[in-house]
C-alpha cells in the first residue's frame, strides 16, 4: 500500500485532575469539586462537570469561582498523584500502538496509519479506550480521523467520556457548521478579528478567498483556510520519550569528596533545570550519570512527578547520586539528564505552591538572560573548593 489513508486518535483524560482526586476519594463523586488554590486565593486548575454547571472554568480566579459555586469543595491538589496515573496511562498506550506522542500530561496523540490492514481501526481505538478506563478507573474521550487537529476537536465534541470517529472524505461535514472559536488555536483575539470582517463559522472561513485571510492574519491565515478544508498534518512527535535535556561536567582532578561532587551535581541541575523552562517544558524522569577514575560508567533513572522546579529536582539528583556512587571510588565525570519531557499544560501551572515557585524560578531566570548566568546561581555552588 503506496499511500495507507491516515488515522490519528487523540485520547484525553477528562478533568484529569479532578478525576484522579475522586479515585482517591470516591465520597466526592457526584459533587461541584475545585482543583486549584485555595478558597481565597489561587486560580482554578480544572474542575468536576458538576461545578462547570455553574460557570467554573479552569484558569478563573478562586474568588470568582467561590462566588458562582460557594457549595463547591477545593482541593488543593496531588501532583505526585497525577504524574503517578499519567505516566500508567502512557505504559499502557506505549504497548498497544506503534507509535504515540505525549502532548501533555493528560493528552495523546495515536498513529494508527496502516493497522486498517490487520484490523477494524476504529473498533481497534474503542477497544484501547476502554481498557484504560477499567485499568485506571479513570474516564478518557477519544476522537479518530484523518488529521491531529480533526481528531482533538472531535475528542472536545465527544466529551464528557466518550469516543467520536470523523470518516475520511466526512470532514467538512463534520468542521463547517462549527463557530470559528472551536478550531484549535483560535484564541479571542484572532476570533474577533475574524468576525469582524464576517466570519462566524469554519465554512464561512472555507469559502474565503485564501488572499484575504493572509492579508488580515498573515501565515495563520492560510493554516486557517487549510483546516477548514479538512488539511491537516497527521505527523506525530514521537521522540516525546527520547527527547533529553543534559549536562556534564569532567574534573580536572578525580573527586572523592562528596560536598564538592554534590555542589557540581546542583549546578548541572539548575543548568537543565533553565533549558526546561526555557522550552515550556516539564521532565518526569532523572538520570544521573557517574564516571570512576577507572571510566567504569554507571547512569542511574528514576520516574519522578513532572516538575521544572530546581528545588525537587536536585534533592532527586543527590539522592539518586548518594544510593548509587560507590564510597571511596573517585569520580571522573558526573552528569545529569532529564528525559520523558512534555508540554508544561496550563493545568500544572495553576497549582499556588508550583506557581508560586516557577514564577520564582522564572524571574531569576530572566535576571539570567539579561545579565548572564554567572549573576544568580545557587548558594551552594558558590563554595569554595573543598582541600583534597
């Protein structure tokens, strides 16, 4: 088969936050429940169907949310717990499709291209679907079709827990009598813009002249006139496991002394910590790499909760590093890798304690960027060299 028709599913966990919580507390179930900061203060990371009756909506400021829903319960949230279930979810799709990316903690893209040879596609998505659920207990809508964002639109049209199939040559029937502010991307700035000059509908944005949508939004104009004809990439990142952040660092000298090695370790750290949160980026495994003096080489992983947060991420490098070294052997080189990397989500910005300290994170590392990197840096690593 020269050209296989494409299929992509998209899977996304259905107020992932909020459904992890009621596994955890069953009693819950049925009631307004806010996942966020607290009554008085924070902002909403997402929240049960039942308070979304009233209003609530990730990213609302708490007051406003309390004011809509004063009956609802918030929780304050268990992050451990959500990458503890995101990453159960990606073991199972990882051993069912041949290939996946992650997009975020709680979302997946699936290529399905060419399993119509050996199965019914479509069966093949819902049966997968299915067995998540009564693995996890956790609701997840899906959506199939021909193209990535095809597939997420129809996921957010299956929701709440359900699974929407757009056929191939059924996609403008399924996009036109849409509103323009259901294509992905489409934010409320561009959605003003364009029914400004008329457009309500994706049809209406189909039968533009192309010219005229470069002309009012440059290169996202003709992207929008290419989905609103069905065209769309079917590509996946695939390498979200691969994918690495890391650094090393070879001694001058062979190192037996532990705070030394400690403080090179919360320097590397800090270094991978900074291109993580450059790329919007959150890692949910750590590996630290030791090299003996001998170049006997060891790399210890671990899975840890998605973070970017220097604090969590050295005290696992020195733990890993502190289990795993072999006292008394020098070191030649010790290095420090970030893999498993996803999109940062506006979900897991949302937490207080999290945000509070990225935001922190964040204006040291502007302070960086303006000034260098030799300005700021951790206590720890400013000691002086320890005596051999």
């Amino acid at each position: 088969m020269n050209n296989p028709k494409p299929y992509i599913a998209h899977f996304d966990l259905d107020s992932f936050f909020v459904s992890v919580e009621l596994l955890l507390q069953p009693e819950l179930k049925g009631k307004p429940v806010i996942v966020g900061g607290s009554a008085n203060r924070g902002v909403v990371s997402t929240c049960s169907y039942e308070a979304r009756k009233f209003g609530v909506h990730s990213a609302m400021p708490m007051a406003t949310a309390m004011k809509l829903c004063p009956q609802a319960i918030v929780l304050k949230g268990t992050y451990q717990q959500y990458s503890y279930y995101s990453k159960m979810v990606t073991d199972i799709i990882a051993s069912k499709v041949p290939l996946f990316q992650k997009a975020s903690i709680d979302e997946f893209y699936c290529d399905l291209t060419g399993m119509d040879r050996f199965f019914n596609v479509s069966q093949y998505t819902q049966q997968l679907r299915t067995f998540i659920i009564k693995e996890t207990g956790l609701p997840i809508s899906c959506g199939l079709s021909s193209a990535k964002f095809i597939s997420k639109m129809a996921t957010n049209e299956a929701k709440p827990n359900g699974f929407l199939e757009i056929p191939h040559g059924k996609e403008k029937e399924f996009l036109w009598p849409m509103g323009i502010e259901k294509i992905n991307g489409v934010g409320k700035q561009t959605e003003q813009r364009l029914r400004n000059i008329g457009l309500h509908t994706i049809k209406d944005i189909a039968q533009t002249p192309v010219a005229i949508l470069e002309k009012k939004l440059g290169k996202w104009g003709r992207e929008l006139w290419q989905k609103a004809h069905g065209l769309g990439s079917a590509e996946l990142t695939t390498e979200w496991n691969q994918k690495s952040m890391s650094h090393e660092t070879t001694f001058h000298e062979n190192q037996t002394n532990i705070a030394f090695i400690h403080s090179q370790l919360v320097r590397l750290t800090e270094k991978n910590a900074y291109d993580l949160r450059q790329d919007e980026k959150l890692t949910g495994c750590l590996t630290v790499k030791i090299r003996y003096d001998d170049f006997e080489t060891t790399n210890k992983q671990e899975s840890i909760p998605y973070t970017s947060l220097d604090d969590e991420l050295i005290e696992k490098a020195k733990d890993i590093f502190d289990r795993f070294y072999q006292r008394g052997r020098a070191v030649r080189l010790i290095g420090v890798r970030f893999s498993q990397l996803v999109d940062i989500g506006m979900q897991m910005n949302l937490f207080n304690d999290q945000h509070n300290k990225l935001n922190l994170y964040k204006a040291v590392d502007d302070i960086k960027n303006r000034f260098g990197d030799k300005l700021v840096s951790k206590a720890v690593v400013n000691r002086k060299k320890p005596e051999q």
